[in-house]
C-alpha cells in the first residue's frame, strides 16, 4: 500500500540537544522532518500544515491558529491532573507516584483542548523535580513517535475515552507563592517545599523580614 502524501509539520519548540533530536526524528516520516521554529513571529511565517508545539512557552493566539485549520497539537510534559506551568514542582510536593505526558488538541486556552492519549509512568521514589520533567519528556516523545506518521499523513487521531484536564490550572504565580516562605514554616512543610520547589540549581525559596529578601545559600550546605 501506498505511503500516504506527507504534511508540511511545523514544530513550535524551545527545547535543544538530544531532546530536539528525538522530537524531530518522532516527527520525520517519507524523508520529511518537521519545520523547527522558536518563536511567534517564526511561526507566523511559517507554511500551514500540522503544527505540533513541544517544551515551549509561547501561548499560540486564536489567529495563527485559525491558519492551522484544526491541525495544531500540543504535548503537555505532565499528566492531564497538572495542566498549566510549573507541573512537575506541584506534582513533586504532592508526591505523586504516577506521572505522564499529555497530547492534546491546541485551543487558544493553555492546555485546555481534548486530549487525544496521555503516556504514564511510574514516578521512582524521591524523584526529584528535574528528573520528573526528563521522565516526562521522555514519555512526551514516545507520545510523538506513536502518533508521528498520523501527524504527517493527516489521519483523525482518535481522543482517548475519559481524560479529562485537572480542575486547578497553575501560573506562574502560584509557584512563586509555594516559594514564599513565612518565618514560622514548620520543618516539614519546609521539608516539602525545599524538595519540590528548590534543591536544585535554583535559589527559588525567600523569606521577607523587615524589608530584606532571604535566600537559601546551597553552596554552603548544611551538614549533619
């Protein structure tokens, strides 16, 4: 039988490296990859087709896709319970054991459109914040290799019975809240905090007192 026609897939994506590569190699099929682009403006460029957004944070406006023609796609790199931003930090501080990537139809709402299928996986114990959003973009890409060829050929994908997104949707804001510590934070739910919203790379945690901003000095570490 016949290879079907292939679409032009447009790529909306931020992310680099090796993770770039396997969202790319997902997405090229008869020979064709996808048309990569890293901003709005990019994109409004861009030739229509399919358009597949993965680890990004433009919100794509009503108009471009409009341009798209129902053909636009997202990847959320968490379980349909934690749509919006930050997931992997509320999901660490609610210590989940099962996580997953979600892939859905793009609206103008972030992570608001149907979902289409949703890859889980068992969360290892302790895990991290920063090892939970690679578990999740690993799971992101096994979505985009399984749903590829239907992606460039233009086939009906069809959604996945009973997913539906969590009521609560996180912003911004409501990170930097968790991380807005108050002098009298008892040592467990500082504990909690520190594991899922600081502890890595990042100086995320503050106390305000008398007008000064503290933060966590890790470089010194504390040792027992």
């Amino acid at each position: 039988m016949p290879n079907r026609p292939t679409k032009t897939i447009v790529l909306l994506t931020s992310v680099e490296g090796d993770l770039l590569n396997a969202v790319v190699a997902a997405l090229t099929h008869a020979g064709a990859g996808p048309a990569v682009t890293r901003t709005l403006e990019d994109l409004r460029q861009a030739d229509t087709g399919t358009l597949v957004s993965f680890g990004t944070s433009v919100i794509v406006p009503r108009d471009v896709l409009e341009r798209f023609e129902g053909s636009a796609f997202n990847v959320h790199p968490a379980s349909p319970d934690y749509p919006g931003r930050d997931p992997h930090h509320f999901a660490v501080y609610d210590g989940v054991a099962r996580y997953g990537a979600t892939f859905h139809v793009m609206t103008a709402k972030v992570d608001d459109g149907p979902i289409l299928d949703v890859e889980w996986f068992d969360v290892p114990p302790g895990c991290a914040p920063g090892p939970l959003l690679d578990l999740a973009n690993a799971a992101s890409v096994r979505l985009l290799q399984r749903h590829g060829r239907a992606l460039a050929e233009g086939l009906p994908i069809v959604p996945a019975g009973g997913m539906r997104w969590g009521a609560r949707k996180r912003a911004r804001a409501d990170f930097r809240a968790m991380c807005a510590l108050t002098p009298d934070i008892s040592a467990e739910e500082f504990q909690k905090r520190f594991a899922a919203f600081d502890g890595g790379v990042y100086n995320n945690l503050t106390v305000q007192l008398h007008g000064w901003t503290f933060r966590i000095d890790k470089a010194a570490g504390r040792k027992s």
